[in-house]
C-alpha cells in the first residue's frame, strides 16, 4: 500500500516532456489548464474550454498589467538562481 506522501508525490508531480490537464472545479463550464514541464526547465500553459484539446484565447496579466489580450500559450522559463534541492538537503 502507498503512503499518502508517495501518493501525493505522484498527483502532483509534472513529469518532463508530459502535458498534463488540469480541470477547474465550476459547476457552469468545463475548463482549465494544460501544463506540460519541459526538458530545459521552463513550463508551457495553455487555457482550454470544453474539451482539453480546444485551447482558448485568454488575457495576460504579469504584475497586474495586461500584456497581451489574445494569448494561446504562455512559457515560464527556467530561473538560473534557484538552488538545487540536493545543496539545500546538504545544509539541513
């Protein structure tokens, strides 16, 4: 039998190179998000309705400012100043 942390580990875990569909809990509409974590450490999300492969147009807010009001993909890229976990493990 799993432990709850392994089977939390594997529900929230985004595996490399994986899309992964999230649905939003609302009673009116079927929609949510498509995460895919990529190989070089950035993270593709896309907006879909109705069906996970009907991606969708949305606004883009970054610090409260819109930037683009007709978005199909946004790319979060790899942060070069984060720490690995194995050297803050190290320190403990």
């Amino acid at each position: 039998m799993k432990t709850f942390k392994q089977y939390f580990s594997e529900q929230t875990t985004l595996p490399k190179g994986k899309t992964v569909i999230l649905k939003a809990d609302d009673d009116k509409y079927d929609r949510g998000l498509r995460v895919k974590y990529n190989a070089d450490g950035s993270y593709e999300i896309q907006y879909w309705v109705e069906e996970p492969n009907n991606v969708a147009k949305i606004e883009m807010l970054i610090d409260g400012k819109s930037i683009q009001k007709d978005a199909r993909t946004v790319k979060m890229l790899y942060h070069p100043e984060l720490k690995k976990k194995d050297d803050e493990d190290k320190k403990k």
